[in-house]
C-alpha cells in the first residue's frame, strides 16, 4: 500500500511491465495534466516520468507500448 499516491484513476485498464516496473499514464493535479507513473515492485516506490515536449497542444489519442523492451509513449493529433 502506498500512502498519499498523488494520482488519479489510470487510463489503460492496465499497465505496461518493463524492467520489473509496472508503468501507465495517469491524471493529476485534479485532470490538469496527464502524467506517466512508474511503479517499482521491488522497491515498493514509485516516480512520475517525464513525458517528451510534443509540441503541440489539440492532441486524440495517447497510449504507452514496449517496443524493444523499453517503454514508448504513441501520441497523436490532428495536425
């Protein structure tokens, strides 16, 4: 059980496993802004991972994926 998790209810019903952490994106600051949180399983601790600039600010779809072994973020927009 962690205490005082800062974040909200996940996107994906489930996370992506990469190097023993369980990974997913996730609401904060009351759905200001949508952050990656990575959870450590064997140190029973957890991190918010910074996401890249995309560059753009109208944005459909966001998704994590493994590609070769190393966790990717898709994101696509209508531009």
């Amino acid at each position: 059980m962690i205490q005082d998790f800062p974040y909200g209810v996940p996107f994906e019903s489930s996370g992506k496993f990469v190097s023993g952490t369980v990974n997913w994106l996730a609401w904060k600051d009351w759905f200001k802004s949508c952050v990656i949180v990575s959870l450590d399983l064997e140190k029973e601790s957890y991190q918010e991972i910074m996401q890249p600039d995309y560059g753009v600010e109208i944005e459909i779809v966001r998704t994590l994926v493994v590609l070769r072994d190393c966790l990717s973020i898709l994101h696509l927009t209508d531009t």
